[in-house]
C-alpha cells in the first residue's frame, strides 16, 4: 500500500514506523523537516510538503496539532488536497472538532477523494508499542481502505458512524479523561500526606475497583513528581475545549470537565502546559 505521511510528532512519527516496519511503501512531510531524517533512515521518501507527499497514495495519514494545522496541510497551498488521486483517502488522526472533520470530508469528496476521522487513545506508550485504539468516522468503504494503515500501529479499530463520529468519541475519551486525571492526581497527593508508602497502595488500587490506565500509567509521575510525556496538558486543554464546546451545542452543563478545564488553564499560565497531563497532580500539591 502506498502510504503518505503527514505530521511526526510524539505520535505521528512512531505511527510512520509502524507503517514502514509493516511492509507499506511510506512517503513522509513535517513541518519541521528534521523529523523526516529517523523514518528516512528506515526507507522512507521525504516529501518537500503535504502535497508531494500524497502524490499516488492510496492513503494519506495526517496527525497534527489542532484544526487550524489540518486544514492548511490538507486544503491549504501545497496541500493534500491538490493531488490526492482519485478514490485516495485522507485517514486523520489528529484531535479535532467533528465540524472541521466533516467540513474536510465534504472538501475532499468533492475533489474526489475520501475521509476518516479516526483520532487515537493510548498515549506515547501505545504509539510506540502499536496498540493505540482508534475511533473513525466515515463511509463503510473508506474504512476498509483505511483498516490496513491503521492495523498498523492499532489493537482496536471501532468504525462508530460517518465522518465526524470519531472525532465526537475522541471528545468521550477525553471528557473522561479529565476526571480520571485529576482525581489520580488529589487521591495520591492525599494518599502521601496520610504517610501511605505509594508504591504498595498503588499495588492495591489496582487489584481493586479504582484500576484504570491511567492509574497503572500515571501514578509513577505523581510519586516522583515529575511529569514527562505522555501527553502535553496544553494538548489534552485543547481537546477538552472541543468537548466542552460540543457539548454546549448540545444543551449539555459539564461541571466536572469545566472545573478540569480551569485547573489545566492554571498549569499552562504557570509553564506547566508542556508536562504530562497528570501534572494535575500540582494543583492539590499547591504548585498550580
């Protein structure tokens, strides 16, 4: 399969890997061209823009920033939309706002191409490992065209609606993300102050009804307080907004989500927005 590759950051880079190591002949475009050189390495072509590197693709994978990144890579000047061949499809993986999914997918359609949203949970970890969960939106057979791309770097691929309803459960996994994190962050800060030895109530968390990932993953940061990535906070506050904002539109109060929004806006004022998500952890610590 003829792969395009657009955005290797944290998380598109080790997806771009995956795809090589899988057999797909893989063309690759960053912004910041360095990033191509390790995929280059491995067999890769650097493409000089989003453009270039969809040139005969049957598949072109995006994974960038936010809504406004996407766009121009995908319908700005150079971009992938002025030489997607007929029937390719765009297989985004970034986390944007269901408009601006379908808003791409009705772009395309009409220039003759498909569109999956098909945003990703599992962090860092699972880019790496290749087991990220993907959620998509999009039409039966763009989804099939997708599925060998995203078996690539995916445990799960679960196929939720048209274009857009990924994009809607990326913004479920985030909104639930929020409280995970948070309380993950008070529990263990109390936990401490109680003269608890860590490590061994973690043991016991997770044998009990508290287990989730994020426990498993995340309370090490909060032990040593310290926060590598992961998952930049200043990313998971943009996420948020989307979820927050979706679900105005939808006549829905989220207090919880919204009380998260606003310690997360306190971390990035403070320069905290780079570290992992679980720097939450700052706020009961009087960090934040």
């Amino acid at each position: 399969m003829r792969i395009g590759v657009v955005g290797l950051g944290t998380m598109g880079a080790p997806m771009a890997r995956h795809l090589v190591e899988a057999g797909h002949r893989v063309t690759v475009h960053n912004r910041t061209r360095q990033r191509e050189e390790p995929l280059a390495a491995l067999g890769a072509v650097r493409a000089e823009t989003p453009g270039e590197a969809a040139v005969g693709a049957d598949c072109v994978l995006t994974c960038v920033s936010d809504g406004p990144d996407l766009e121009q890579v995908a319908l700005g000047p150079s971009g992938i939309a002025e030489t997607l061949m007929a029937g390719g499809v765009v297989v985004d993986c970034s986390t944007v706002s269901p408009t601006v999914a379908r808003r791409l997918g009705e772009a395309l359609a009409a220039a003759g191409g498909g569109f999956v949203d098909a945003p990703v949970s599992g962090g860092s970890e699972g880019a790496e490992r290749g087991t990220l969960s993907v959620f998509c939106g999009g039409s039966d057979a763009d989804v099939a065209k997708a599925r060998p791309l995203l078996d690539a770097f995916a445990k799960t691929v679960t196929h939720l609606g048209p274009v857009g309803a990924g994009q809607a459960a990326k913004a479920v996994n985030q909104l639930f993300l929020a409280g995970a994190y948070a309380s993950l962050g008070e529990s263990l800060v109390y936990a401490e102050r109680a003269g608890l030895p860590l490590d061994r109530l973690v043991e016991a968390l997770v044998g009990g009804a508290a287990d989730s990932w994020v426990l498993r993953n995340r309370s090490a940061n909060v032990i040593a307080s310290r926060y590598p990535l992961g998952f930049r906070t200043s990313l998971h506050l943009k996420d948020l907004r989307i979820g927050l904002e979706e679900a105005h539109a939808a006549g829905l109060e989220l207090p919880v989500a919204e009380l998260v929004a606003r310690l997360e806006e306190r971390l990035v004022e403070r320069g905290y927005g780079g570290e992992d998500v679980s720097s939450l952890a700052r706020v009961p610590r009087g960090e934040a």
